[in-house]
C-alpha cells in the first residue's frame, strides 16, 4: 500500500476557552483541555482518518505527554515507528488560549525537542523517504534539516505547511522544490513582502509564490476562503461555507491533509481544495484539534449537504 511520510511537530496542546473576553492582566474563567497536537503529527491523523498510510517522523520525549502522543496516534491509526523517544528532553507542547468565537487570541509553542530533527537524525529514514507516495514537511523543522530534506535528489512530491510567520521563512530559499505550499494570510505576507488584506490580495500572493517556484499554492484567508494558484499559473477563490465554530486549532492541518488526499485522488485543483475545506470545516467544528469523526464519507456527505443549500 502507498504510504505517506510525514515530518516535523508532535506535541501535546493545551488549550484553554473562554466563555466571555478574555481580559488581559487578569485571570479569567473558561475551560482548559489537553489533547494530542503538532502540525506533522496532525495531518498524519488526518490522513490516517480518511484512509490512507502515514508514517511520522518526529521526536517525543520519554514522559506522561510523550506516551500520550504515542498512544494517541497510534490509535488513530498513524504508524508511530519512526518517531524517536528522548529520554533527556521534554514533549513538545503548545499552549493556546481562545475567546469565546473559538478564533486563537495568542499562543505559545515549546517546540526545542524538534532541533533533534536533524539530518542525521533523519538519514537512517532516507530510503522510505524516496519510496513514499508523497512526503509532507511542516517548518516546524530547523532550516538545516528543511534544507535538506528538500535537497534529495530523488524526492517524491513535497508538500509544505509554512507553520507561522517566525517559522515560514525557512523554506523561502527552496520553492522551487515544493509541490505545494499551504499558507495562512500572514504567512503569505512575510514570504511575499506584501500586504495580504482581501481576496485579490491573496490571488495575487498564491501567483507571487508559484512564480518563485512552488508549483501548487494555497492561501488561507480565513473567513474570506481559500486561494489558490495552480501548475500552469491559474489562480482561483473559494468561499467559506457556514459552520459552527468551536475551536479554530487544527483547522490548518486538515487542510493541508485533505489537499493530500486530493492530490492522491488525482483531483484537479479547485475540487481538491472543495475537499479539504470541508475537512478544516469538520474539524472547525470540532472540540479537538482533529475530529475524530473525520472520513472520506463523511467529508462527501458534508459536501453533499452544502450543495444543497446553494
């Protein structure tokens, strides 16, 4: 079976809600809830949940979140063999905290256990890398270990979560290597040097990076839809369809999955980026970064459902 191979973050998100404002200098009431996270870590759920072989690559420490991580993602369905125990780090974590519309006020990531990512790490895996139907990168990465990954002389298509504004940079020296770059708008900012504020802002930001070499873009907006400029340079817009937002994490990382799974279903681009909006907007809907419910089947009977009210 054709599998896929998924490298960078795991790690254990905390999150907490409020149901009111949050107001700054003091402590609020809401909800606070643990659960398995890291872009690498959720795609590679995502995919396992709509079918397909992942293989993550990343690192866990050798503590309560750690196992959790294991556990959790082997359950799902993901195959956690090369992902390396460090017993003198700590799990990755990630702590964000949400308003009462679910939509991420501020976060904060502790991600230093992904420098041991390192190319050495890595080279050991170097042959089911090549074989892999397809690999997905997250930035999370160091730009060493990017830079290499990226570099492989036999490569299988690359796709690319650009992560945040701190972190997107480190793939700008590589474009031309990536088979598609997922962006949010802020992203799509620092790596065009432009403002991304509207629609045609953003078609014009998906154009910008596919001639500076990534063959397929997608731009998030947020609720102004999706962007996307494809192989041959043609540029189009999706609409957000109405949901109930519970928790925006995650949303990102079921796009980047289900444009994945388009791509392995030979999908063109504008029904492939209809497919994995409908995953961020399962997964919007969602109390966890990653809706356990999420199938293929259940994504065509979303799909369905939205037609119909058209």
């Amino acid at each position: 079976m054709p599998y896929i191979a998924v490298v960078g973050g795991a790690n254990m998100d905390i999150g907490a809600q409020t149901p009111t404002p949050m107001v700054t200098g003091d402590s609020n009431p809401g909800h606070i809830r643990c659960a398995p996270g890291g872009v690498a870590r959720n795609v590679a759920e995502n995919l396992a949940r709509l079918g397909h072989q992942a293989c993550l690559l990343s690192a866990v420490g050798d503590d309560v979140f750690g196992k959790c991580l294991l556990e959790a993602s082997a359950k799902a369905g993901v195959d956690t063999k090369a992902v390396c125990c460090l017993a003198s780090q700590r799990t990755a974590s990630y702590l964000s905290l949400h308003g009462p519309d679910g939509d991420m006020a501020v976060a904060v990531n502790d991600m230093d256990i992904l420098e041991h990512l390192s190319p050495t790490f890595l080279a050991p895996h170097t042959a089911m890398l090549q074989s892999a139907a397809c690999t997905v990168l997250d930035c999370n990465l160091s730009p060493d270990t990017l830079a290499w990954l990226l570099t492989q002389t036999r490569t299988p298509p690359v796709f690319v979560d650009a992560v945040s504004m701190a972190k997107c940079g480190r793939i700008a020296p590589w474009l031309s290597r990536i088979h598609l770059l997922k962006v949010n708008r802020l992203e799509a900012e620092v790596l065009c040097g432009r403002a991304v504020r509207s629609v045609e802002e953003g078609l014009q930001s998906a154009r910008h990076l596919h001639e500076g070499g990534v063959r397929h873009v997608v731009v998030s907006l947020g609720e102004q839809g999706v962007c996307w400029c494809d192989a041959d340079g043609a540029v189009g817009w999706q609409a957000v369809r109405p949901v109930k937002v519970v928790n925006t994490s995650g949303a990102g990382d079921a796009l980047l999955a289900g444009l994945v799974h388009a791509h392995l279903q030979s999908m063109p681009i504008s029904v492939a980026v209809d497919f994995a909006m409908a995953c961020a907007e399962l997964t919007l809907s969602s109390t966890f970064a990653n809706a356990p419910e999420l199938s293929v089947a259940l994504v065509q009977r979303h799909l369905s459902a939205s037609s119909s009210f058209v």
